[in-house]
C-alpha cells in the first residue's frame, strides 16, 4: 500500500499543478487599469469644474446682455402689434372701396344710357326712360382715405402710438359713419 499511496500522491501533487494559478501578473494588470481610470476620472472632474466656472462667468457676463435684448425684443414685438393694427385698417379700407366700388358699377352699369339704347335696338322698342330722374342719380364717392404719413414717421421709421390710435379712431367713426348712410340710400 505504500506504493500505491506514494502514487497516489504524486498524482493528486502533479494533478495539484495544474490547478496552481500565478494571480500576480492579473492583480497587477487590474490594479494598473484601476490606477489609469481613476486618473482619467479626475481628469474628467477636473474638466468638469473647468465647464462650471467657465459657464457661470459667461452667464454673469452675458445676462445683462441677454436682459437688453430682451427688452429691445419687448419694443419691437409692440412695433409688429402696432403694424398689425395699422394693416388690419388698411385691409378693412380696401374691402370697403371694393364694396363701394362693386356697388356702383352694379347701378352705373344697369343705368347706363348707352347700354338702355343697344338693349332697345336689339328689342326693336322705344328706349325706356331712366327710372331715376337726371337730377337725382345716385353719387359715389370714396371715403377719406388714409395717409401713411399720419400713422408712420418716415423720418424715424417709427409709428407714434397715440398718432396711430387716434388715426384708427377717427377712420373707424368715419367708416361707421359712411356704412350707415349708405344703408339708408
């Protein structure tokens, strides 16, 4: 039994070999990738605070600048209000024309002299009289119409506010004015 003992245990110390592991090289290489990722971590850090400080400079710098901007931004978007209005009139003027406008071809053109006398040729009748007697045909005439001038200095290229909505005002009264006479004609 000897034997077999003293060969069993030079089996089990050659079997005992090939389990011995050198953990040394492996340590080593792991302790040398801890070491890298932590200089890059404070490398990051260190950049990090950089950004920081950088941004908080530059905020402090250009808030006020910001500040500014935004206050001129709040005048002109009053600007672009202000033009808003003063086109909105002016489309509000344009449509009115174009109703008058509509309005009296309608009875100028169905009135017309020369059109009542091609129509009684072609009838083979007597001309009809005008239904309305030459002395009271209708008149047309257009409203006052806006000037630019009084809505947009062309010296400064700014509307005054108080010019603009006293303008509005009075061509507003005007247009009323001139809607119901027209409905009473």
């Amino acid at each position: 039994m000897d034997q077999a003992s003293n060969l069993v245990k030079e089996v089990a110390d050659e079997y005992s070999n090939y389990f011995k592991v050198d953990t040394s090289e492996v340590v080593k290489q792991f302790d040398n990738s801890i070491e890298e990722n932590l200089i890059i971590l404070e490398d990051f850090c260190a950049l990090l605070d950089v950004i920081r400080n950088e941004n908080t400079s530059r905020l402090e710098h250009l808030l006020p600048e910001i500040a500014e901007k935004s206050k001129q931004m709040e005048t002109l978007f009053s600007k672009i209000d202000k033009l808003e209005l003063f086109v909105k009139m002016v489309k509000d003027q344009v449509n009115q024309m174009e109703e008058e406008l509509i309005k009296a071809e309608e009875i100028f053109a169905s009135k017309s002299k020369v059109k009542q006398f091609i129509s009684s040729l072609l009838n083979n009748s007597k001309p009809k009289s005008p239904t309305t007697p030459p002395n009271k045909r209708p008149t047309f005439g257009f409203n006052d119409i806006f000037k630019t001038q009084d809505y947009i200095d062309n010296r400064s290229g700014q509307s005054d506010s108080s010019e603009f909505q006293q303008g509005e005002s009075s061509n507003s009264s005007e247009i009323k004015t001139n809607e119901t006479s027209e409905m009473t004609n």
